[in-house]
C-alpha cells in the first residue's frame, strides 16, 4: 500500500472532456478555461489533442490553443497526438508531453481504428521513437478497462499485457481507462492490482467515467489499492461516442472534495476549480455534472 | 469485518424520498410506486409517514396509502412516526413497523423541532413504549451524523451517543444518516467504527444523500468497515428543505449495480428496479437521479 497522501490530479477536461461535448467552444473560451485551470494548483492539465479535425472538430484549433495558452510555472500540458504527423504538429507548437491512445479490446480497436491492439501499437511506435529522442515524456492511454460496447467483458491479462507494453515501450505513465463507466470497485480493484504486478504503481493512474455514477466509488477502491494519480474532468464534461448514454468524465470538483476530505492533498484551491467548472458550465449551456459544483453554486 | 455477501437495501423513496419532492403526486401513485417496488425483490419499504400533513403535505395520504398497498409476504413496510398520534393512526391501518427519528446535532433538532437532542428523544419515549408492548419493532434515525447545515461539524462522539441511546432504548436497527451529503469516505468510515463499538454492527445501517456525489464511495468504506443494510431511493428522489442544494438520497438502482458488480447479493431484480425508477422519474417530471437508470433508458 502506498502511504503517501499526495495525489496528482490529470485535468483532462479540456481534452477528454470537451472532445465529447457537441457544443462547439471558440479557441478563446478554451484558452481561458486552460488558463482558469492553471491558476488552480493543478499540476498537469491536458491541453487539446492534435487529431485530424475531421475526427474531432471541437479540437481542430489544437495549434492555436496550445499556442496561446499561459504556460503556468510547475504545469505540464500534454496533448494527445494520435500519429507522427499529429506529434509534429504539437511540437511544432512547443508541446513538451504528449499521450498516446489505445484499448485493451480487440473489439473497440477494431470498429475505432480498424486495427488490432498491436496494430495500434504499432500506429504510434515512430512517435515514441521520435519522442525518445526528442526528450519529449509519452502518457500511454489504455481505455475500455472494465468493459467494451462491443466485446461486453474484456480479460484483465489483456489490459495487463497493453499496460505493460505501453510501459515497456517508455510510456512514463500508463492512464488505465473506464471508457464505458461500467466498473465497480471490486472489479476496479482487481485490474489495477494485476496491472501493479507488471507495472509500477507509481507509473499508473486511473480514469473513471461516470456512466453508472460508480467513479468515485472506483477511484476509493484504487487509492485503497496505492494508486496516487487520478485523471478527472472539471465540471464532469465529455462522454463517449461509442456508449449508448455514455456520461461524462468523473468531475475533478467531486474527486478533489473527497481527496480532501479524507486528509489528502492535491494542491488544488477547490473553490476555484468549482468556479471554473460554473464558468465552463456556462459557456457550455448545460447544468454541470459536477454535484460539488451544483451544490456550491445553489441559490 | 464481515464477511457476509448479502445486503439488505431498505428502500426509503416512497418516505424520504418523496416526502421532499416537490410535484406532489396523488395516491394512486405512491401505491402503485410501492406495488412496483414490492415486485423488484426489495423486502423493506419504507411506506410513508404518519406525520403532521401541515409538515409533510405530500404525506397527508399516508393512512389511505398504507391500507391501499399490497402487503407482499416476506416484505416489511416501515412507517415513519413523529409521536404517539402518528403511531396509532400508524397502527389503525395495521403497520407493523414504525420508525422514529432524531439528529446528532443539536442545533439540528433545535432549529427543525426546537428541542434538544434528549428532548427530541423523550417526546418518542412514549412510541418506544407503546410498541415494545404491541410487539412493534422500531427502526431509529440518527440524522446530520457527518456534518450539520447549522453546526458545520458535528463530533463522532454525539453520534455514538445518540445511536447508543436508540438501540438501548429498543430500537432494532439504527441508521445513520449523512441528510446534507456532505461526508466523504474516511469520515464515514471513522464515525460507523465508532458506533460499531457500543452498537452491534448487525443493528446498524447507513444513509447516505448524494448532494456532493460522495454516497456511493462512502457506502464502499462502510461495507469495508463491515455494514450490510443500506438505505437508498429509487431513482435517488428527495433532499433535504433545511440544506442548500441538497439534492436526493443515493438512488437504489445504483447501489444494487454496484453491489451486484461486487459480488454481492441483494435479492433485487436491478431491471425491475431501474424499470420502476425511469416510470417514477416520469411521473415526477424529472430527470431520474440515478446514473444507472439514465444509461440503461439512454436512446
């Protein structure tokens, strides 16, 4: 068990979370929400994701986001780069991290990406190459952890084995994803204990949705299990396009109001986070998914 | 610890769920809700609440309810009683079990029915009485057990003492209840060990509202800790009037899926239940607050 009661919060809001949302946000709302969020305390903020547009128009202003964002002292920004040419870009405009994405499911790589697991592998392998060389740090992505839309159950030896690969590969930090928000504790338990047997726990974080409101149940469990990073969304954006009534990332408002109420510390100010995910509710026009933020922002 | 894999739910939405809805809904409904629940597999409803209709408007129907509702063998229906009047108008339409209520918080019980913790005790005294001679088993509420919306804090020791005094008193079971939703996962946990010490485990159940998003990851550590009677609400209808935006009681169908995700066994048919859940959401007009039941009816 790890006794340390620091936990590194990943804002992946802008990224993830905004990637799901139909609501298309001018760069300048992003710009400012990226900046609202460094002026929190958060220490790694996931800033957009240089995918082809086609795929995700909410992000297609990848290079101008990231260009003008304050650059907070002590922050990093990775952004998710899907190939070489996406890497390029984001170097182009000074990004010094970036995260690569894969599944555990042979079923959800095949209707996403029309490739295998090790075929998707394979996609990103001259961007971990380049980024060696670069000294550019690599996040790997490991989604549909505890479930898939189309195969149902997925094998934990199958997310160890994509685990481990991404690690062995050089990832510094493999991000173990619920995409589908199907998990329970237990089984949440289960998969990040057989995954600390071939990774570090140190290099592994998780990432809950809250399709069936069980991610703060989930995160409990693997922090119960030593797990100290914790990729959520302010104000609960996002969603999955492949989920029917996929929800949200769990809200980084909610996640950071139970870390700090059991005696952990994230470094983050929770009243602004709840200002920015009220704010970014806003621009947005939907009620946030956050129930620290509603309840804080009630009349 | 425990290591029973049964979990008794005592389903509190036709009572504590309803009683702070604000469409009020006509007989007929609450009798067909609770039929509904009847036939989920559930085997404790609370029915309703023989208290003061000046209180409690969406309640004054409770006798006509009660009598209405069919008795399914094997099933129990509580009734929430304030006083001796309420029991016996309880008992004129053959309720079995009655359930009382108070807080560990005295600025809590002084601002709601200006008495103190003890007084607010003694004015029951007479119901303990009255049904310990009738052979009618009483449930107690402890409300405000991990935070008050008067007194902030509210110290273990005053739950521990308020539990203590119930179960002496006769009360069979006591649940303890986090009304503004405001406790996280190592605080609930603190304060059910602490009870657990001077009240048997197996008398103890919790209450968790959902307004900062904790209860599920707080009926985790308690589960740990060793409890297995949760109380809940389908489609986590209610609130509390005393709390700013307080929102609703833990929905039912999401405790069940995570429960049934863990292994363990509640004798509730979950589609049953998030069936009966999307039709009372209907009937109230709202947006069910259960994540469960939102995926599940997702088009």
């Amino acid at each position: 068990m790890n006794a340390s009661h620091h936990v590194r919060i990943v804002e992946v809001g802008p990224r993830d979370g905004l990637q799901n949302e139909k609501t298309l946000l001018p760069a300048s709302v992003k710009i400012e929400l990226i900046d609202r969020l460094s002026a929190t305390g958060l220490t790694t903020i996931e800033a957009t994701s240089f995918v082809s547009p086609k795929w995700v128009p909410q992000l297609a202003d990848a290079a101008e986001v990231f260009r003008a964002i304050h650059k907070a002292p002590g922050v990093s920004y990775p952004v998710l780069v899907p190939n070489l040419q996406g890497y390029e870009r984001a170097r182009e405009v000074g990004a010094s991290e970036v995260a690569v994405f894969t599944a555990a499911s042979e079923a959800f790589n095949r209707a996403n990406i029309n490739a295998s697991i090790d075929e998707s592998i394979d996609r990103f392998l001259p961007v971990l190459e380049r980024a060696r060389a670069d000294g550019v740090a690599v996040r790997g992505y490991v989604s549909t952890v505890l479930g898939c839309p189309y195969q149902g159950e997925v094998a934990i030896a199958d997310v160890v084995r994509v685990a481990r690969r991404l690690h062995d590969l050089g990832c510094h930090e493999i991000s173990l994803g619920d995409t589908i928000g199907v998990g329970t504790p237990a089984k949440a338990r289960a998969m990040l204990r057989a995954v600390a047997d071939e990774v570090p726990m140190g290099a592994l974080a998780v990432h809950f949705h809250d399709t069936y409101g069980q991610a703060l149940a989930n995160i409990l469990a693997c922090l119960e299990e030593g797990v100290r990073v914790i990729d959520s969304a302010v104000s609960g954006t996002g969603g999955c396009p492949y989920a029917k009534g996929a929800t949200g990332n769990v809200a980084s408002e909610d996640v950071v109001y139970m870390l700090h109420g059991m005696g952990m510390k994230t470094g983050v100010d929770l009243d602004r986070l709840v200002e920015t995910g009220a704010w970014l509710a806003a621009r947005l026009g939907t009620l946030t998914a956050s129930r620290v933020t509603r309840a804080r922002t009630a009349a």
